[in-house]
C-alpha cells in the first residue's frame, strides 16, 4: 500500500506545477465550509482471516479560514465506528494539508494522530487526492479521484485501507458527495 500511495503523490506531483490541498477540496479560498457523505463497502480480515465485506457511512466536514481550518469526520457501521476531530493547516503550499486530531473509536479508544492530505484538480472537472493519517490505536489511508458536478458540489470514489493495529483491516472502494459553500 506504500507503494501505491507514494506512486499517486508522485503522479500528482508530475500532473501539477502547483504542488497538491485538505482532501476532497481542491480549491483554496480566502473561507470554505464543506461538508461531504461517502458510502463504503469493505472487506474485512481479522488475523488474515476473512470476515465478509462491512458497509460503512461516512460524513466530514470542515471549515478552513486563511489557509487554517478545523475538521470533524464520523464513519460509522454496526458496532465498528470511529470519530475524528482536528486542525488542519495548508499555509506554505494551498494544496497539501498538514493534520493534527484525535481519534475516538470502538471500542472505548483514544488515539492522537497526524496525518497529510494532498488533492490536485486535474483537468475538464476532474481531480485526485490522498490522505495519510497515522494514530497509535489505527492507520487510515484513502485515494480517489473526485468529478465536479458544479462550483460547489463534487462526487468522489475512493479506496480506503483502515487498519486498526489489533489485527482488523478493512479495505475497499466508497462513493460519495461533497458540496462547498
């Protein structure tokens, strides 16, 4: 999975003399508000064992003012769930993100995490981004590759790998839909 992350950081890189900005935006303003939903469905293993695939329902979002902003994420399915909250700063280069957060999840964990985010517009309305996040109790990466429908409202499909470090891996595509104001 390293690899397939590194090699996308790098294709977005190559696509952009910009550089890369907090996932799933890609535009930088003076403020943003944004909030999304994404529909999962992963594969779960538990000791290398597979348990099946587990649907998830995700909803974000964030609120950016001068490069700096605050963002909260719920992803949730049955039993499984987790909660983020954190700041995120893109002050050096508009397109990647720096994170900062803690993550609340099942059962009873509490876990401080940092995490990069990096998004890239590529051309006729589409874009790619990535995210990192990198928490004692867990490790979370997603890529995907985002449509905008309008200014304001994107659709998205992305691959996620959550690991929660006690021997549980989830894995999978999601769809979604993100809408600025």
């Amino acid at each position: 999975m390293r690899k397939l992350l590194i090699l996308t950081t790098l294709f977005i890189f190559i696509m952009s003399s910009v550089g890369l900005c907090a996932v799933p935006d890609t535009s930088f303003k003076l403020a943003d508000i944004q909030v999304g939903y994404t529909y999962y469905n992963l594969k779960a293993t538990s000791g290398g064992h597979d348990l099946g695939n587990t649907r998830f329902n995700e909803i974000y979002g964030t609120v950016s003012f001068l490069g700096l902003g605050a963002f909260a994420t719920h992803f949730h399915s049955g039993n499984t769930f987790y909660t983020d909250c954190g700041l995120k700063a893109n002050i050096f280069i508009p397109n990647i993100a720096v994170m900062l957060g803690n993550r609340h999840s099942s059962p009873d964990n509490n876990s401080l995490f940092y995490g990069l985010s990096v998004n890239q517009d590529l051309m006729d309305g589409f874009g790619v981004y990535g995210t990192y996040q990198n928490g004692r109790h867990f490790s979370d990466k997603n890529i995907g590759i985002t449509y905008a429908l309008s200014d304001n409202a994107k659709l998205n499909i992305s691959w996620k790998n959550l690991d929660d470090k006690n021997g549980q891996d989830f894995k999978g595509f999601g769809t979604g839909i993100t809408v600025n104001f």
